[in-house]
C-alpha cells in the first residue's frame, strides 16, 4: 500500500507540474527538485521489497537534484552490492573514492566488493592499508585476517591472530579465527602426506617396472646357451 500512495502522489505531483500555467522564477528548479525528492523516497520504497533493479532506475532519476547525487550515487551502489552485481558495484565506489578518497567506510566496502568478485589480493591491500592506518580499529583487522586465510596464508594470519589476541583479549571471533587456521594447518599437512604417499607409490611403481623390464633380458641370456646346447647336442645325434 505504501508503494501504491507514493506512486500516486508522483503522478500527481506530475500532472500539476505539466498543466500549471503561471511561473515564477526558480519555480521550475523547485518542481524539479521535489520530483526528486519523490523519486527518491519511491526508490527507497523499492529497495526495501528488494527490487533492486527498479530502486537503481528511481535513485538515477532522483540525482537531478544535484543536493542529493552524492547520496544517490552511495544507494546505487549498495543496490548492486545487495544484487551482487559485482562488477558495478565496483564501478560506483570507485566513483565515490574518487570524490572522497580518505573515506575508510567507502574504502573497506570496496573491498568487500573485491573479496567477493573473487580478487583477494586486492581486497587484502585495501584492509592491510586500512589496518595500518588505524590498528585500534578492530573491524578492520577482522576482515584483514579473514582475507589471509582466504588466501591460505597461514603464517600472516597467524601473526595477525596473536596481535588481535593480545589487544583484542574478548574479541568473539578468536576462537573461529583459531579454528579456521587449524583447519588450513590440517588440510596442509593432509595434503603433504598425500603428497608424500603418491611419490613412493609412483617410485616402487617405477622400481618394480624397472625390475620387470631386466628379467626377460636375463632370462634371455641364461636360455640362449641351453637351446645352442640343444641344437649342438640334436646335431650330434
């Protein structure tokens, strides 16, 4: 219903705008900044039932308000990080660091966008970056850590674990932390012994076909006399 009463004040507020006959000066840039102002809130409506696509097509609309591109710009964004719509949602916050390029908010989601597009290196330079310029911040070092062992850089993240254990000391995420290295150092060692399993099998696979291969050669040389001998000896006779 609240989506209904929007629409219909925005086509109300339109056919005003179209049959008003008398103006004023600065009146038409009044009207269309509360047209804005309309499309906005109608934005908003939509990003809240998750129509993510038709929120990004009125938040568009309402940056004819210049007052209120900047905001726009941010919800679009969020839209395409909701939509998980990667690869824009990259593009708009780019856009917005480069207005605002000391914004640690706009910062790590940027680089939340990166670790989910999959580009962990990038997504770890921008947390490193955020984690060095301000190491009180312990969200910051969270993700920072996450990202290690994402990348399965386990030494890393285990440095950075005993920095959040040393200063963090009540911090919830320890013990996940400590339990998701463990798993790494498991897998690894797993995976090493596999390792090692393989290559004896394939060197006694190697050795018994290096074996197999030099017995017809000496049975060969041990049966030749025989049958010379067999053939001298049925000669004789």
């Amino acid at each position: 219903m609240k989506k209904i009463v929007l629409v219909l004040v925005s086509l109300v507020s339109l056919f005003f705008i179209s049959c008003t006959s008398v103006s004023f000066a600065g009146e038409g840039s009044v009207e269309r900044n509360n047209l804005s102002n309309e499309y906005y809130n109608i934005a908003k409506v939509y990003e809240e039932q998750k129509n993510y696509t038709k929120a990004i097509e009125f938040y568009s609309k309402a940056k004819a308000n210049k007052e209120l591109e900047r905001t726009c710009d941010y919800k679009i964004g969020l839209c395409y990080v909701y939509s998980k719509d990667w690869e824009n949602a990259k593009s708009s916050f780019e856009k917005l660091l480069k207005l605002d390029s000391e914004n640690g908010s706009l910062k790590s989601s940027l680089a939340y966008i990166k670790a989910m597009s999959g580009d962990l290196d990038g997504a770890l330079e921008i947390y490193k970056e955020l984690f060095e310029a301000n190491n009180t911040d312990v969200t910051f070092l969270k993700n920072y850590i996450s990202i290690l062992i994402a990348k399965k850089d386990v030494e890393a993240a285990k440095t950075q674990l005993d920095y959040l254990k040393e200063n963090f000391k009540t911090e919830d995420s320890i013990e996940s932390f400590e339990k998701a290295i463990k798993k790494l150092e498991d897998e690894a060692k797993k995976e090493s012994e596999d390792k090692d399993k393989k290559g004896k099998k394939a060197s006694k696979k190697a050795a018994k076909k290096s074996s197999g291969n030099s017995e017809p050669s000496e049975s060969k040389e041990i049966s030749d006399p025989a049958s010379e001998s067999s053939t001298e000896t049925a000669g004789e006779n």
